[in-house]
C-alpha cells in the first residue's frame, strides 16, 4: 500500500514528506495505523549525524548506509492487521511503540532487563528484525529504513510484534504515544537508574521531553529536593509544575545552591538530559554530586566521542558512580502499563507535557521549535 511518512535523504536534510510503498505483515509482524507521534531529540540526532559512526567506526556502527530513513520512534496506534504466529496483539488492539524490541526470550529479557533486549542491535538499519528484509521502499523500489524498527512518522507502519505493547482500549492514544520513549525513559533514568531514595536531592539537567520526566520521576520517588536545570526560562517555569523544588540556568549556577540545601553534602544524583550530551558536561555534573553518589548519563552524545572531562581520583576516593541508560533502565511491556496506571490515577502529568500538535507536513516546523526550545514535547497528530 501507499503511505504517507517524513523522510531523511542524508544528513543535515530536512524531513521530506512523500508517498513511500509498505508492505503487508509478514510472519510475526503486524501492521499498526498510527494515531501520534512523538517529536523526540534522538530523531534530531539522525539529521546532525549524532547517530551516525564516523568512518573509521562505520564497520562496527551504523552510518551514511541509514539513508534513506523514515523518523519517529516515540508513538502510539492501532493495530488493523496481523501476520501469522502473531501472540501478543489483535486486530483493533491500541499499542504503544517500544524503541527497543523486546524478544521476551534472550538472555536480558530473560533477566527482567527487556531495555536490553539481544533485538536491540538491530534497531538502526538493516531490514526487519523478524527476517531482516525490508517492508518500506522508497517510490523507486529502494529499501527504506526505519528509525529504531519504528519510523513512526508514517500514517501507516509494518512491525515486528517485539516492537508493540498493547494498552487498555479506554487510555487516550496522545498519553500512549508520549510514555514510548520520553515519559519512560526520563522517568525510570530516575527512579531505576539513579535509584532516587525518599530524602534525596536529585539535580536533572536539561528538561525537555525525556528530562522532564526525569523531573516526575525523582519527585513521586520522594526526593526532598529536585533541582531542575536549563537554560531556557519556559522549561524552568514549567519543571516548577511537575515536581522541582528549586531551578537553575546552568550547573555551575547550581553548585552553590545545591551545597546550601544539602549542608554541604551535595546531590545523591544528577541525571544528564541535555539534547546533545558531551564530554565537558560529565565533571561539572560530578561536582554536584556528593560521595557515593551516581550520575546518569541519559542523553545521547556524538556517536564518535570518546573524550571525557572526568577527575579520576576524585571518582575513585568519593566512590561516584557514572552511569548509562536505556529506556530508564525499565522493560517496556511492563514499564508502559505502569506509567498509563499512574497518568490515569492522577499520580503522572502527561496532557501537561504536550505544548504544540502539529500535522505530519508541519514537521520541520516541530523539530524548528524543539530546537528553538519552544517546546516540552511537540507531537504529530495523524487523521
Ligand atoms: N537513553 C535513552 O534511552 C534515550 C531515550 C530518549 C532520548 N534520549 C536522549 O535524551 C536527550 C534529551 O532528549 P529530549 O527529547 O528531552 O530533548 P529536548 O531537545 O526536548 O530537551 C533538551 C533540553 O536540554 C536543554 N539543554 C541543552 N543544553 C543544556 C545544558 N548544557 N544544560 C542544561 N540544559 C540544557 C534544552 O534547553 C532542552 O530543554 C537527547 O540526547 C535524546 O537523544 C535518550
Ligand atoms: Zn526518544
Ligand atoms: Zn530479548
């Protein structure tokens, strides 16, 4: 069939809207009308080339080989058809996409970690992860690749059954979309990564549409003090909303304020969710934490970055931790229901955090405005 999706040619494009070819679901897949999309950092990476290897990785990471790629891996829809030995979903089940896929039955998955799901190496190209052919071609019959196995940018979307969780019919698919990546990734980057701990100060740094939920995250996990981080006035005004205690514009100009509220002892936990982590940030956010604290890298850097400003001897003898995150460290077939239960007991602010709804042909003008930091978290409405 023909759809409707956004497009990325190569790097530092903008998103083309055009009529792509999909196909139907194959053995284990199953075909999803998407209902909305999230405009998430990570889909800004594809187009700066953040995600991309520089040459001398290229044989071990993914780079130019993407293009062309359909964007989007944070959305919600409704499931019209299913390919056989489908188990988890029916037709006219709602879902929430998963950007990692979750087998159920790897090593990891076996574990209770599903974030870390064997699958997940395959999420950046390649062809389906059911059989590694490609549902998605561009007009001229070439393979179209799909942005984390999603590529929720299309009205319509061929997926493996991993890549789906189904969610209670009567949950508004706006709230189902936002909990597919943002909502469960700043959350859990707090209360799983970080462990936040009733009595914490927890610094969160960046409060977009992952670090504000980072922000809820560490508040309904009962930290005492939650200092939001930005540099933008709108985003700090709205942190005050959905559980800071306390803001500031940078981190250097929280380091006094954080050693005030903490008599000295400093923050339990800093979580890193800037748009674009790199090197330089990983000290200052060291500064603020106190002894056997941790920081949670959650952000993603430039693929090639390997320098980091990191004082050693003060990691070793304060016994700091540095650590990274997946999808808030949750599985996402259990993390996803939880997060709808507590939106729909009035426990998590997800309406709040949706500032702009734009139509699938507006959106180089939502990723303009996520740049612009005009937005908590813009989303696509499809019909
Ligand atoms: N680890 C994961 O599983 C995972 C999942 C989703 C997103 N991400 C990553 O999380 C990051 C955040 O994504 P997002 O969608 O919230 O982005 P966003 O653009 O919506 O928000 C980023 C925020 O950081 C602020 N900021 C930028 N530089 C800053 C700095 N130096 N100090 C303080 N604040 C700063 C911006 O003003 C903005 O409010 C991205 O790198 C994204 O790729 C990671
Ligand atoms: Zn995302
Ligand atoms: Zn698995």
């Amino acid at each position: 069939m023909k759809v409707k999706a956004a497009v990325l040619h190569g790097l530092g494009e903008r998103w083309n809207v055009e009529e792509v070819e999909l196909d139907p679901p194959g053995p284990g897949e199953v075909l999803v009308k998407t209902a909305f999309a999230g405009l998430c950092h990570s889909d800004e990476h594809l187009v700066t080339g953040d995600l991309f290897a520089p040459p001398e990785l290229e044989a071990i990471l993914p780079g130019n080989s993407l293009f062309p790629i359909i964007g989007g891996h944070e959305g919600s829809g409704v499931v019209t058809e299913v390919g056989d030995g489908v188990t988890n979903v029916s037709v006219g089940d709602h879902v929430s996409c998963s950007f990692v896929p979750a087998c159920g039955s790897c090593p990891s998955c076996a574990k209770g970690r599903q974030n870390l799901c064997d699958l997940g190496a395959r999420t950046m190209g390649g062809g389906m992860i059911t059989d590694g052919t490609y549902r998605t071609h561009v007009a001229d019959g070439r393979p179209l690749n799909k942005m984390a196995q999603l590529g929720t940018f299309s009205e319509y979307m061929t997926l493996s059954q991993h890549s789906v969780v189904r969610v209670e019919p009567d949950l508004p698919l706006e709230a189902t979309c936002l909990v597919s990546c943002g909502v469960a990734t700043g959350f859990g980057s707090a209360t799983e990564r970080a462990d936040v701990r009733p009595g914490d100060t927890v610094v969160v740094v960046g409060c977009g549409g992952v670090g504000m939920n980072a922000v809820q995250g560490a508040a309904a996990a009962g930290a005492s003090h939650v200092i939001a981080v930005d540099p933008v006035d709108f985003k700090r005004e709205t942190a005050m909303n959905m559980g800071a205690t306390a803001t500031a514009a940078a981190m250097d100009e929280a380091l006094g304020m954080v050693n005030d509220i903490t008599w000295g002892r400093m923050a339990d936990s800093v979580i890193l969710t800037p748009g674009v982590l790199t090197g330089d940030l990983v000290q200052p956010a060291m500064d603020l934490t106190a002894k056997g604290g941790t920081v949670v890298a959650t952000a993603l850097a430039p693929m090639g970055q390997e320098d980091v400003k990191l004082n050693l001897t003060r990691l070793t003898l304060s016994q700091k931790e540095l650590r990274g995150t997946m999808f808030g460290s949750a599985s996402p077939n259990a993390r996803i229901p939880e997060l709808l239960r507590m939106y729909q007991t009035g426990k998590l602010k997800l309406d709040e955090l949706i500032t702009r709804r734009y139509s699938l042909d507006e959106i180089n003008q939502g990723f303009d405005d996520m740049n612009a930091g005009l937005n908590i978290r813009g989303v696509i409405q499809f019909d």
